[in-house]
C-alpha cells in the first residue's frame, strides 16, 4: 500500500499526471472547434440543397397559377415512404393549401423547425426556408439528422481517444515513476544503514546512467570520502590516544619523583622534566588543531603571490646555521626560472621548515640538504631533497597519514605530524607533494598550481 | 605597575595575580568580561591582560568598546586558540600583544614589561646604543668600541629588537614571532643558534658580556651593573 503511495507521489508520475491533463484540456478545445466545424459545413450543405429545391417552387409560380405550385408540393410530400424534407404551402390567410400539416412559420427566411414525428417525417428537426411567392407562404427544410449523428460519432470518437490516451499516459507514468521509486528505495534503505553506522555500504548503480544513477554515484563518491575520513579519524584518535599518553604517564611519573626528591636541586630538575614533557604534549596539541583547522577551512582570501626563490633564500639563511650544528650541510640548488607562489607566505614558510627539519632529524651527519625553488612544467614547485637513508617507494603515501612514524622505536622524538601538516598546508594551497627517490635519500617535490595572478605579478 | 587581569578561570587568574604581585605590581582582576569594561573605562591601568573568551562580553567586544572611547592602555589577549587568522583578529579589534594557552608565567611577564614601556619606544629613534654598543637602524651597521661588526639581517634584527628593549627579557617566541615572522614553533634551535652566532660577534671578542639568557625565558640585552 504505502509502496503504490510513494509511486503514485513520485515525480514522474506527477509530471505525466500534469501532462495528462494539459494534453486533455488542448483535445477538449480542439474537439469543440472541429465539432462545431464539420457541423457548420454540413449545415451550408444543406442550405444549399433547400435553396436549390426552393429554385422549382419559384419556377411553378411563375405563371402565375398557384395550383400549379400546389401541385409540386403535393406530389413532393406523397412521395413513397419515409423522406428527410418537410415542405408546407399555406394560403394569404395563413391556412394550410398544401403539404405537411407544420406551424405555418412566422417569419421568413432561414429558421429551424420541429415537426411532430410520423411514418413520413422521421425525425424532429429540420433547417428550413421560408418565402412568400404570389401572397402564398412556402416552408421547406432538411432534416438535421445527419449533422447531429456525425456530431455526435465524432464526439464520442474524440472522447475514446481521450481515454485511450488518458490511460496510456498514467500507465507509463506509473511505470516510470516504479522505476525511479524503486531505486529511492534502495537509495534510502543504503543511507539508512551509513546513518546506523555501515559506512561500507554503497549505491547501486543501474547501467541506464539517469539522473537517479548520477545523483547515485555521486552519493557513492561522498560516501568513499566519508569513510575515508572516519577511517582516518579513528585511526588519528587511537594515535592522539596513544601519543598524548605516554608524555603524560611520563610527566605523571616525574612529578611523582619529584614529590619523593630528598634535595631541593633534584627537585627542580624534576619538575623541569615534568614540565618539559607537558609542553611536548601541548605541541601534540597545537598541531593536531593546526591541521584540523587548516583542512577544515577553505579560505584563500589570504592568499598574496610571492617569489618562490626569496622564500628559499630567507630560510636557507634562518636554517643553514642550524642544519651546521647538526654537523649536515644546508644548499641551495637553483632550479630554472623564477616562480611565484600565490598563497599564505606563512604556511608555505612552516611547510618548507618542516620538510627540512624532516631531512635534518632522519638523516646522518655529513648529509647534504639541498633546498630549491623553480619551475616544472610551468608549475611552480619548492624541493628538498637529502642523501639521507630514504623512504622506501611502498611506504610513500603512509607518512602522511597523522602519527604515523617509519620507525616508532628507533624516533622518540617526532611525534609524526610532520609530514601530515605539510600534507595538509598544500592541500590548502591546492599543491601536490610527491616523494621520490633521490638515489639516494628522498627528494620531497611540492608543486604549486598555476595561477593568474602568479603570472600577473 | 598596574596590572588589569580579566580572566574568568579563577585558577588561571590567581596564577597570574601571585605572579605579578611577587614582582611588586598591583593587580586588579575582573572575571566578567562587562567588568573588565566598566572597570577600564573609569580606572587607569598601566596593562589589561584580557581572556578571549569571556562570560558577560567577550575579550573582543570589550577592546573594540575600549578602543572606541578612546582608552589606549596596551592590551594584552589570552587565548587558547593560537591560529593565524585568531591573532589577526584580536590584533585588528585594538590589541597589542597575543599570547596562547598555555603559556610560562616568565612568557607573561616579559611581554606585560615589553608592553607597559611601549609608549617611550614609539617616537623613533635611528640610533640605539647600550655601554659601548651602537645600532644605526638606518644605516644598518653596528659598532662596539669603535670597531665595525658585519652581522647578517637576522642577527642584526635580532640585535635590534634586543636593544629597543634593553634591560626586559625578550623571550624566545617573541623573536620567532618579530625576527622571522614564525607563528609556529619550528622544533628546532633556530633562536639559540642564531643568539650565540651573534654573541660571538658582539660579545666574545670584547671584555664585557652585554647579551645576557634568561634561563629558560630568553634573552636581554644591559650594561654591566656596578
């Protein structure tokens, strides 16, 4: 019951519904004008014949002998059986001389009468004439008969059209409407289950590529991405979970110990510990919401174009005496062609800063570190590429995701996020990030889509 | 000095209103954030140090109400959303100074220091000298003792934002913030390198240490003291 409901209040339905309707209302207006046109027609048949009739009355008067007159209508009206004309010819005074016993008409001209119905007059209406010829009245009509039946046929023919068409109209719009109401079915029966939680299921997809299965697929598209993000939040959160604790067990312990410390100096260096691991687990803190934020919004109207190799430049100068310390070596290796970076300078500077700090902290000493901006395919791009030990090819798309570090035990310090807000820093930016192997170490390519205003400036 | 606190976490508050008081200011603290309005728009204050999120009216709303009748005490926000777009607001609606949650106290009271001596700073000055260090910011040069010392930009912006507040700390975030534009916290020791680059430049080869650490604070620049 509720099925043929949600059919019969589906689109397609409504729409041959409307159609329906509107086709009935333009056959309605035609009908009337063919009707009343082929009616009309039949009806100057008539006249004409009535006329021509009227011709041998007037041609019998002519003489001036009314009997001769009364003669022709006489043996017109005995003519055998039944006939479809009444004719009547009445004297000056106004009675009956000759013909069928009618209501002598009372005015002349064209005029239609009703006789009563006989064995000799058949039917009721007639299209008659009326003149006076010598002071005498002469009637003669033409039955109607034939005009009403061929009415009447044509009515009742256009009327079965009607119904024929009606009901094919509401059978297709049922059909198609089944059809679209099947497929919303199973559309809501899917989202149903993704609401209560399978966000595996997906939208069938039918081979006839409608716009039920366009909105479907990409529904489907959204639903991919939306488990894609749950995924990753689950797995994030386990991360957060299991990363935010272990600094916080450790300041737990610290402050414990330092409770228990017998001198004030170890006491202090306790609590500097403690303190020391609380701040770690704040920086865990900020760039989580850093990236969230930054991946959440989409505004680019901050955005300002600046010069690729300026930015280079500036912080080869601000790391270049850091990298030492480390006892590697920071260069710059100039690419062709100057570029323009049409983004948020600050966020672009956090993301060169931390693919260098990436290749500081995982390579060894006596590494070189070689820092490059320029132009690949008319892209804009920043490089950095180590000699350091590498990411291998097959684990390439795993360092993005949030707290994912290659070697857990082996890195204490990064917390894996690295990589994940220079992800998301050039997803923002609409740039790609592509690892590739420098033979050897890593070479980390960020490349800047092409813009108007880059090329403007 | 006067210090306004408007912060309606009473622990945070009292933290802060211990804090200053040890180091001799008074302290006023409100918790509301109307308070914090009728209270600066009838008392003077030397700093306000206001919450971003307040109950009653937000620290926002209240700088722009302060800003509007004319009050120009330095404001400095705390709040415990650090985002680029964040800073940019509270800075736009009249505020001087932003500072995230959670902060060392050292952090607090280096930048209500910096901040309450802002005024003197502002009629400029090209030339800034410390004992027997000058700083020529137009023409880029710094000599000590007569003898001319080749810094590089960075050095000498650091140099230069250590002079203009010499004798306060100038704290490791604030020359992140001010030398490179950072607003982020690169993890690495971009500050420290940087810092003992340039006292082997200023100080190592001359008698008297002029640059001085903090520890666990930052760095200030004064003469030596009798």
């Amino acid at each position: 019951m509720h099925r043929v409901s949600s059919i019969l209040a589906g689109a397609a339905f409504r729409s041959a519904v409307l159609l329906l309707l509107l086709f009935l209302a333009v056959f309605l207006v035609a009908g009337v004008v063919i009707v009343s046109q082929t009616s009309s027609e039949a009806e100057s048949e008539i006249r004409a014949l009535v006329s021509n009739e009227f011709e041998l009355f007037r041609e019998a008067a002519e003489t001036g002998d009314m009997n001769q007159l009364r003669q022709l209508v006489d043996s017109s009206a005995a003519a055998a059986g039944p006939r479809f004309f009444v004719v009547a010819l009445y004297r000056p005074d106004g009675t009956l001389f000759a013909g069928d016993d009618i209501p002598r008409p009372e005015k002349l001209g064209w005029s239609t009468i009703t006789s009563g119905v006989n064995t000799k007059t058949p039917t009721e209406k007639y299209l008659a004439l009326t003149e006076d010829i010598g002071g005498y009245r002469v009637t003669f009509g033409r039955t109607l008969f034939f005009v009403e039946v061929g009415s009447a046929a044509l009515w009742r023919a256009l009327m079965l059209a009607s119904i024929v068409v009606g009901i094919g109209a509401l059978a297709i719009g049922y059909l198609a409407s089944h059809g679209v109401s099947a497929k919303l079915d199973r559309m809501a029966e899917t989202l149903e289950r993704v609401a209560r939680g399978d966000s595996r299921v997906r939208l069938p997809v039918g081979r006839s590529n409608d716009q039920v299965d366009r909105v479907s697929r990409q529904m489907n598209a959204h639903l991919d991405r939306l488990s894609d993000l749950l995924d990753t939040m689950r797995n994030t959160v386990i991360s957060i979970a299991h990363d935010l604790k272990s600094p916080l067990s450790r300041a737990y312990i610290l402050l414990q110990e330092a409770e228990e410390a017998p001198g004030e100096a170890e006491q202090t260096q306790l609590l500097e510990e403690a303190q020391a691991e609380i701040e770690r687990l704040n920086g865990i803190f900020d760039t989580v919401l850093r990236i969230s934020r930054i991946e959440a919004s989409d505004d680019q109207s901050g955005f300002a174009a600046f010069s690729a190799r300026e930015l280079v430049s500036e912080t080869l100068q601000t790391f270049e005496p850091v990298v030492e310390e480390a006892r590697q070596e920071l260069i710059e290796a100039p690419l062709s062609g100057d570029a323009t970076i049409v983004g948020d300078r600050r966020m672009v500077v956090q993301l060169l800063v931390n693919l260098i700090t990436n290749a500081s902290r995982y390579s060894p000493p006596g590494a070189r570190i070689e820092l490059s901006a320029g132009v690949e395919d008319q892209h804009p791009v920043l490089i950095v590429a180590d000699n350091g030990p590498g990411i291998p090819a097959e684990r390439r798309t795993e360092v993005f995701e949030p707290f994912r570090r290659l070697n857990p035990e082996r890195d204490e310090r990064g917390a894996g996020l690295g990589l994940a807000l220079v992800q998301a820093i050039a997803t923002r930016h609409r740039a790609s990030v592509r690892l590739e192997d420098n033979q050897p170490g890593l070479r980390v390519i960020v490349r800047f889509p092409v813009s108007d205003l880059g090329a403007a400036a | 000095m006067k210090v306004v606190v408007a912060e309606d976490d009473r622990t945070s508050s009292e933290f802060i209103r211990k804090g200053l008081a040890q180091q001799g200011h008074s302290v006023e603290t409100v918790y509301d954030g109307r308070d914090a309005l009728t209270f600066c728009l009838y008392n003077s204050c030397d700093v306000l140090v206001l919450d971003r999120m307040m109950p009653g009216m937000d620290g926002l709303s209240v700088a722009k109400a302060l800003r509007a009748s004319g009050r120009t005490m330095p404001i400095l926000f705390l709040t415990s959303m650090g985002d680029v777009d964040d800073r940019v607001e509270g800075l736009m609606a009249g505020g001087d100074d932003y500072l995230v949650k959670p902060f060392h106290f050292s952090e607090l009271l280096a930048r209500i220091t910096v901040l309450a001596r802002r005024p003197q700073t502002a009629e400029a000055s090209s030339r800034l000298s410390i004992h027997d260090l000058e700083l020529d910011l137009m023409a880029h040069t710094a000599t000590r003792a007569g003898t001319r010392i080749d810094l590089q930009a960075k050095e000498f912006a650091i140099l230069a934002l250590l002079m203009r507040n010499a004798g306060r700390i100038v704290t490791k975030t604030m020359l992140l913030e001010q030398v490179w534009d950072f607003n982020f916290d690169p993890q690495t020791t971009v500050v420290e390198t940087h810092m003992s680059r340039l006292r082997a430049k200023i100080d190592k080869p001359f008698e008297v240490p002029l640059i001085h650490t903090t520890r666990n604070t930052g760095y200030s620049i004064h003469a030596p003291r009798q």
